[in-house]
C-alpha cells in the first residue's frame, strides 16, 4: 500500500480586472476531478482554491462532489503567501510514500534576474489575482522541504512556465541555460526556510509552455465551455491512458498534439533523469483508482 495522496489545486480568473479571463477556474475543476477519478485522491485531501465560479457545461461522468474555497480580499496575508503557506504545511504534514500535487492555473510572467545566479537568465513566476507572485526561487524552496521518500509535482498552466522550479534539471525544453541541481537556497520573498545545498532531486515540474511563451486558453467546442488548451491536452492524455503515463510520455504526447494542432506552445518537463521514466504521480497499475 502506498502512503497518501495530498493536492493543492489553485486557478485563478482574476475577475474584475483587464487580466479576466473564464477558463482557469474550470480547468483546476476538472484537474481535480481527474486526481479522484484516475488517482485515488479522496476529496478531504484536495483543496481546490478559486477566484470565481467555475462555469462547467457539462457534469463530470463520475459525478464527484467537489466543493472549492474561495481567494477573498478580507484574507489576512497576500494570495501568495496564503499558497505557500498551505505548500508547506502540506509538506511537512506529509511522511514517506505520500504523493502530493500542487496544481496552478492563470496568469504567468518573467523578468530579468540580476540578484542571483539564475539558470534559465529569468525569475519565472506565478501571478495571483490579487497582484502577489508566486516566483521560482519560492518553489524551490518548497521542494528542498519535501521528504526524500515522497513523490511532489507541480502542474503550472501559466504563461512563462518553463524553469519554475529553479535549478530543476530541464529534461524536455529549452527554457534553461545550465543545470544547477546542486545549488545553495536561493533568496525568497515569501518563505525562508533554513537549508543548504540540496544534493537530491527537487521536485517533479510539468509546465504549460517554455518561458518565452504564452500558455493559451479558448474554447472547448465538444464542452462549449472555456478551457485551457495545456490542461485540457493534458487531461486527454490520462484519461486515453487510464492514468497509466510516466511523466516523460504525457509531456512528450502533449508536444506532438501541439505541433500537429500548430499551437505556438511548447510544454516542458524538468525533473532528476530519474523520475522522467516514473509514472505520473509516480503510481503503479495495481495502485490507480480505475
């Protein structure tokens, strides 16, 4: 028996704002659904966190309950800090052979880094409806506290999503320059926690697009229902393969779907050489909830 299966799932739609966009809050929906559906996740261990409704045209086939927490202005710390706050209690709440899932579906940015020896030339980060940023080196830092027996991925469906992890050895991408898997902790904004050099893998990344691009979003024509084009390609994929995909397949499959569709979008997977050939979530057959 493997340990248990925790997920932070986050989309926002930024309501309001010149930023607004419809799909992100239905796209973390249905990537919720698919961790119960095809992975065994039980809902007390997801918390799904929205901005705004979800607006899904069509019901799940599983008809799983899924009830979201919602981003408020009245919280008492930034958006940002509020997810890596609840990162890190999932982290340190976790023992060895627990899988955990942190998923981030929205609006994404890069700016030239100049404070720190970056590996990609760029701070990659992950924009919050409330204007606070979620950066690279503030994911790092989350990995280095992850338990070496645990399995952590990050699916970010955001724009300049390749290298969000930093120093995470890029295995399909060109977002980074070298390799720097070694590296001390880097400085963060957000967490601080005390670390040295992490001489293991860090966590497992599945970005939406390199870190020049713009992840896309349109509408789902089969749905009539927007939808964002990573999320959805990525859901195809699991449910084609029943959740039977190591992490390199699913990323690769997604890449040639794009070429064949001729989106400018190229998804990247950056991870140790030794979790690429593991499953995705890093199940086996006999643990998938078929």
């Amino acid at each position: 028996m493997g340990g248990k299966k925790k997920a932070l799932i986050v989309g926002f739609n930024y309501p309001e704002s010149k930023m607004h966009i419809k799909s992100p809050a239905n796209s973390a929906t249905r990537f919720t659904d698919c961790l119960m559906t095809y992975y065994g996740f039980l809902s007390d261990d997801i918390t799904l966190m929205l901005d705004e409704n979800p607006r899904l045209n069509c019901n799940f086939p599983t008809n799983h309950q899924i009830t979201p927490s919602y981003f408020t202005e009245t919280m008492p710390s930034t958006y940002a800090s509020a997810i890596c706050t609840k990162l890190y209690q999932m982290i340190t709440d976790s023992t060895d052979g627990d899988t955990l899932v942190f998923y981030f579906c929205g609006h994404g940015g890069r700016t030239p880094a100049t404070d720190y020896n970056n590996n990609s030339g760029f701070v990659e980060y992950m924009c919050c409806s409330d204007g606070s940023i979620i950066t690279d080196s503030n994911l790092r830092h989350l990995t280095e506290c992850v338990s070496v027996g645990c399995s952590f991925t990050v699916v970010a469906d955001c724009t300049a999503s390749g290298g969000l992890i930093e120093g995470a050895k890029e295995i399909l991408g060109h977002s980074t320059e070298t390799p720097l898997t070694n590296k001390t902790s880097l400085t963060s904004n957000i967490w601080e926690p005390t670390l040295g050099t992490a001489r293991r893998p860090l966590g497992i990344l599945l970005s939406a697009c390199q870190n020049d691009e713009e992840a896309r979003a349109a509408i789902n024509f089969n749905r009539m229902e927007s939808a964002c084009f990573y999320t959805d390609a990525l859901l195809l994929v699991i449910q084609e393969t029943k959740g039977n995909v190591t992490n390199w397949n699913l990323v690769k499959t997604i890449t040639l779907m794009f070429q064949n569709m001729q989106w400018k979008q190229i998804p990247g997977l950056y991870c140790d050489e030794s979790q690429m050939d593991l499953k995705f979530l890093g199940l086996n057959g006999s643990e998938q909830g078929l």
